[in-house]
C-alpha cells in the first residue's frame, strides 16, 4: 500500500502497544479455530477460557481473560498478517480468521443523511448507473448536498422527505434515513464472514458495486457493547437500486462480508467515544487499470448515535443470546468516474480494497466474483464438531 502511517502497513492499530485485541485463528493442528489476543506483538490462544469468540464476550471478567489468562504462543501477529496478504500461504501454519464466529451479522443502512441521495439515485435510477448521473445532477441543484444537520424523525426531516416526495423522488430509503426507525438487515450468517487478507465476493450478475467502508460493533449475548472493528459491506448498486426486496441478493452473498482484522475491546482507552470520534478511510487501488480512489467516512456525522442504532437491533422486541456484530452504516458512495465520462465508479476484478481507522487498524481485501472464490464450508455444525472432538481428547 502506498500509504507511510504505521497503522494502515501493519495492520494494527497506532497505539498498538496498549491496546486490548481479539479474535479468531485457525490451528491447523487442531484442524479448527480458537480465540486469540494479542499481547506485546504476539498471539495467544485462549480456548482453555473460552470455547468461541461469542462465549469469550460473554465473560464478565473479558478483560482480565484478554489481559493476562495464560495460553500457547500461536507466533508474532505481524507474521500471521504478512501470511494474509501473500498470494501463497502455508497450509500447515496458523492463519488469520474474522474476529466473530456464533454472532448474527447485522448492519445499518443510511445511517448517514448525507448518504441518503445516494441511495436515492440508486432506486430512482433502477440500477442503472448512467442514467444515476443525470438523476444525482438534478437532485442536487435543487435540493443541495449539506444534509448532515437532519435529525431522523425530526420535523425537518419530515419536510425533507415531502421535498423529495414532491420532486418525484420517492424512494423506500427516505423512511429510514429520514424517519424515526433505522433500516437494521442481516448482513450475513454466523460463520460467513471474511477476514483480513482474504477476497470479497462480487455476485456475478452486478455491474455496478463498491465497498462500504464501516465500524462494527461486537454486542455481547447481553447486548453490551464491548468492542469494535472494521467492516466492508460489500454493496451492489445495480440489484438493490432494481428494488429493495433485493436487499437479500445484493448483500448476502459468499464473501460479501468482511470484518476484522481484531475487535478492539473498550477500556479507560478506547471507548463508545473514541468510536463517536473516528473517522474511517477508504482507498481502492486498481490492479490492472492503476485506478485510485479514496474517501473517508467521518463518524461525527452520523444521523444515529450508535447506542440508539444496537437498541433499534435489539432489546425487549428481539434478543441474540450469542451477541451479534453491528455494521454502523457509511457515508461514503463512490462517484468518482471510472472509465466513460458519467458512468460513475464500479469495482474490477483484482482491485484491492484498504479501510483503515487509527484506533482500529486496516482490513485488507481483493475483490473477486462470489462464485470464483472458495466457498463457504466451515459454518456452526463443523464448529461444533470441532468442538465436540476437543472435549473427547481432554
């Protein structure tokens, strides 16, 4: 990566050295995967505490476990993000998982007003991405751009959305960005995300997509907010701007879903505030065409507080016993030309995609076609299995 800060090369935060990390390694010897933290620059397991990521969240003692629990040296952590990112790896050495394994997958949508036109275009245009030039060109000349001062559910939101309703621009996702309930969906299944290194999916019938680039919150079974990561919602522009009951289709598919590359538990350090205060950068280098585009998603922006987003999630209406990791929403929709004059931005195979966040680290992706790369295999029953097996040899 062209980029000199620490954190976007190594992968881990800028303040690495105190901060408290989490997630998920494969132990080729044990043939599946066990929690880890990272401490002083190495890997420790620590599956004699906790059978899954999910349980391990649960503890009421997370940061003592986290802190100091003894456990085998899995080897230092620079050395397992340098294996993410090579083109071969070692089979027969420990690897890189996302940092979530029994949560539900959720996200946010339009959690950021001045995204909202965006998605706007998107429906207005039908998928179509030269006909969203024109419609994004009148949209904005009559209505502006400066949308980050509306309250969702507000009076003024209300008379934002009947301007657009007036102008023929009625679109399901002014309810949500401009109304008191937040779009909440299934991002993915437990299981299915993907993690540092790996290739994001592409649904082969979309021509027009983009990385969303987002924190995700890690919720507890008790719906505590304990920590957070990064995310890319892989969005395709084209199927859910055909309609949103293409929502499924557009998101959830094989590799769609990237998260990592650690949770960053909160302590007297890092905490909901330092999330309020981040700001989230995006770069997307073209492998073949030498493209660059970069943005950044400033989280003093958003239209929903975070803690009002987890309790849109859940609470006494709905419950996730095992926790879920919550995709907080992006302001970033790329329209930076890629190509024809007025055709807008759309991925190519092989473009790398870079999501960084000083307190969080950087997530690293190739993007290729959901039905290209491996498919998922691993989900809660061979988990189970593995556990299962690991009880017998104790």
């Amino acid at each position: 990566m062209q980029n000199s800060d620490a954190f976007t090369t190594t992968g881990l935060p800028a303040d690495a050295a105190s901060a408290l990390l989490i997630g998920r390694v494969w132990r080729p010897d044990l043939a599946g995967p066990v929690p880890v933290a990272v401490r002083e620059g190495n890997l420790v397991d620590l599956s004699a505490h906790a059978a899954t990521l999910a349980e391990l969240l649960d503890r009421p003692d997370l940061l003592e476990i986290a802190r100091h629990a003894p456990g085998p040296a899995l080897g230092p952590v620079q050395a397992m993000l340098a294996r993410a990112l090579a083109t071969s790896a070692d089979a027969a050495l420990p690897r890189l998982l996302p940092p979530c394994d029994l949560q539900a997958i959720k996200a946010c949508g339009v959690t950021f007003a001045v995204s909202l036109l965006e998605r706007v275009i998107e429906a207005q245009a039908g998928g179509s991405a030269a006909h969203a030039h024109d419609l994004r060109q009148s949209l904005t000349a009559a209505l502006g751009t400066d949308l980050a001062g509306i309250r969702p559910g507000s009076a003024a939101a209300q008379q934002l959305k009947a301007e657009f309703v007036a102008r023929g621009a009625w679109s399901p996702y002014l309810e949500v960005g401009l109304g008191p309930d937040a779009e909440v969906f299934t991002k993915a299944q437990p299981m299915s995300a993907v993690g540092f290194g790996a290739a994001v999916g592409l649904h082969p019938d979309s021509q027009w997509n983009n990385p969303e680039p987002e924190i995700v919150l890690a919720v507890n079974g008790r719906a505590e907010v304990v920590g957070a990561t990064l995310g890319n919602d892989v969005n395709l522009r084209d199927i859910e701007g055909r309609s949103a009951l293409l929502l499924g289709k557009a998101k959830d598919n094989n590799g769609s879903c990237a998260i990592g590359p650690f949770i960053r538990l909160f302590d007297g350090q890092f905490t909901l505030d330092t999330v309020r205060a981040a700001t989230v950068t995006l770069r997307i280098e073209g492998a073949a065409d030498g493209f660059v585009l970069e943005g950044v998603s400033r989280m003093q922006a958003i239209s929903r507080d975070p803690l009002e987003l987890v309790r849109h999630a859940c609470g006494p209406h709905h419950q996730y016993p095992d926790g879920f990791m919550l995709f907080l929403g992006t302001m970033f929709s790329p329209v930076q030309d890629r190509g024809a004059p007025g055709a807008g931005f759309t991925h190519h195979l092989g473009d790398v995609v870079t999501i960084a966040s000083p307190a969080l680290g950087t997530l690293v992706n190739t993007v290729q076609r959901s039905d290209a790369i491996p498919p998922w295999t691993y989900g809660v029953g061979a988990l189970l299995q593995h556990l299962r097996r690991q009880r017998l040899q104790v």
